[in-house]
C-alpha cells in the first residue's frame, strides 16, 4: 500500500516522472506505474538476506534509472554500491530497523549466537546507507531521527481520504476486521483466545493467505465465526470495512511496534471505522489524538476482550468514535501532506542531478 498505492500513483499522477516497480506480484491494469518482475521474495527473513542482495544486484546491473528508491533492507547492500557509481539512491526506512536491532527484537528470526552479529552489521549498514544515499524517505518523526543524511523527509502512511469516503461501517453487524499478517506480531493468538469468549462476535481477516496451522487453529476454536476474505484492492477494503464494527490495529509489545504507524491505523480513522488497538507507545499517541476507539489496558487475550466488549457496548459512544476519527483524518490522517513532501524531495534530487 505505501509502495504503490501512495508513492507511486503519486509520483506517477504528477506527470513528471515514468515510474517502475522492481517486484513480484501483478499490478492493476488501469495504472500507469509499469511492472518489472523479480522472483517472489523468501518468506523466511534469513533467506532474504542471503538471496535478497544478489536478486537486486543482478536486476541494477541490467536497468538505468534516474532515481532508485529502495524499500527492503536486505538490498541495501546494492543500493550503496549504486550509490557510489555516482547513481542517485533514496533509502525508504518505513520500518524502525535501529530500534529492532537495539534490542532483542531480532530473536524471532535470527539464532541465539548469531545476533549481536546480526546487530552489529545491519547497524554499519544502516549507517553506510544513511552516510551515501541521496536522501532518506522515514515513515515516522521518531524513524527520521535515527538519520543524519541533510536529505531526510517524513512520508507517512496517511489515507487517501477519497477511497474510504463512502465507507458506511454499521454497529450492528458485530464483526471485528483485522488487516495484515496473523502472526505472534499482530496478536493474532491473543485475539482468537479473546474471541472465544464473545460468542456473538465475528472476525474477517484480511490479508494474504494465513499459515495453514494458525488458520486452522482459528477455526478450530472460533468455527464459523471467522473467515478468511483475502487480499483486497481498495474497493474491496471499503466494502468489507463497510460490514464491519470495528478495526483492529493490534501490534506486539517490542520497540519497533512502539513508534509503528502502519496503513491500516490511518485507513481505519479515514472510513469512520471505530479501533480497538493494543497499547503500544504509538497506538496509544494516535488514540488520544484522534479519539477514534479503545486502547486495551495489556497485550493479553483478558485485555483484548475486554476493549472488544467495551467498543461494542455503547452505541452512541461507537458513533462518536467514528465521526471523531473521520474529522480527525481530515485534519492530520491524509495523504497530502506526505505527497507534497514526497513530491518537493523527487523535484529538488531532480534540480540536483
């Protein structure tokens, strides 16, 4: 959704640029933004720091661009060398990767032995990246601070306000909608356990499709209460967020999710769909700031139900949670001021060259 959705159309719909996405997968055919496939990328994340590199080595060596904007860390190690062959290079950081190799965050996927190894590496590379590329594009304020590179800029995840706008979401259909991954990361055990004890409540899950034994874990304990309703387009997302009473925006408790701001945040507040999000340090700032739902009191199955149960019991309060966060989309949840900024950064490296 950032990728394409956000920066591309947009630096696409500016008629000032031909833009092309390196990646696998298909886009739509209405788009002017042009597809230049790559093999699928590893589903396990050590193998994308092995196989990653060479993938985008081996595609840089072959294609000339005026800009490159690199997206995944793992081709990071191309985009330097792109860098120092005089190529103007822009590092996307929409991820807190100090933050997840400061600390034990690192632990899921890399071997007790090897992570201060892995620390200590990708934190050279992060500053060899920040100290060669033309500029860096930060997802967040806090994201932003951890660079030093003059070129820096802050491009969010806001909505653009106009896909949602005929989001109509209904207090009465009883159905929580969860976007993204079903994994430890995304709570996603800890919100089947809660389900359980709300029998009049449903759960749609959005997203690519889920892993077979987490799925059928899900349905063995919720049965027809949850479905898997797959990956959407914008349309699609708007029509099942209008079935629904409530978004989730549920991310663990580590130090990268507590300065994440995801798309489904942003898109949520944009629809007038009321969030019941787990208390991370940056769910719990755009919460209060957009008074658009409930924070659970702890990452736990008994503190989820609980916020379930609370944004269901009140009507009116529900209404006002949804025409809160819809005013409050229209104030600081936008696209705009992102894409201007984006915009400005692609013009002065444009100036530059």
């Amino acid at each position: 959704m950032r990728i394409f959705e956000r920066e591309a159309r947009s630096l696409a719909d500016s008629g000032e640029y031909e833009v092309h996405i390196a990646g696998a997968g298909v886009l739509p055919n209405d788009t002017p933004v042009r597809l230049l496939p790559l093999p699928p990328r590893p589903t396990r994340r050590v193998s994308r720091f092995t196989r990653g590199p060479y993938d985008a080595w081996k595609f840089a060596r072959t294609h000339d661009f005026d800009i490159w904007h690199f997206h995944d860390p793992e081709a990071l190690p191309v985009a330097i060398w792109l860098a120092r062959r005089g190529k103007t290079v822009i590092w996307d950081a929409h991820e807190d990767y100090s933050a997840e190799v400061a600390s034990d965050g690192a632990k899921s996927w890399v071997p007790g032995p090897l992570r201060g190894i892995t620390r200590s590496a990708l934190s050279r590379l992060l500053t060899t990246t920040d100290n060669s590329v033309a500029a860096v594009v930060a997802a967040t304020d806090t994201i932003s601070s951890r660079y030093r590179n003059p070129r820096t800029v802050v491009v969010g995840n806001e909505a653009r306000l106009s896909d949602f706008a005929d989001c109509a979401p209904t207090f009465t259909s009883r159905q929580v909608l969860f976007t993204g991954s079903p994994t430890d990361g995304h709570c996603f055990p800890q919100l089947i356990s809660a389900l359980e004890s709300l029998p009049d409540v449903t759960l749609a899950v959005a997203g690519h499709p889920p892993d077979e034994a987490v799925w059928a874990d899900a349905t063995r304990r919720l049965g027809p209460r949850v479905r898997h309703v797959g990956w959407l387009d914008r349309a699609g997302l708007s029509a099942i967020i209008s079935k629904a009473s409530v978004g989730l925006v549920l991310y663990s408790d580590t130090a990268a999710h507590a300065v994440n701001a995801g798309n489904k945040l942003f898109e949520f507040v944009a629809a007038g769909l009321p969030i019941v999000a787990t208390p991370t340090l940056s769910n719990r700032r755009y919460l209060a700031d957009s008074h658009g739902g409930v924070i659970a009191d702890d990452f736990s199955p008994s503190g989820l139900r609980i916020a379930i149960a609370e944004a269901f019991s009140d009507r009116g309060r529900w209404e006002d949670w949804a025409s809160a966060g819809r005013s409050w989309a229209l104030s600081h949840g936008s696209w705009e001021a992102s894409e201007r900024r984006l915009l400005d950064l692609y013009a002065d490296l444009t100036a530059a060259d």
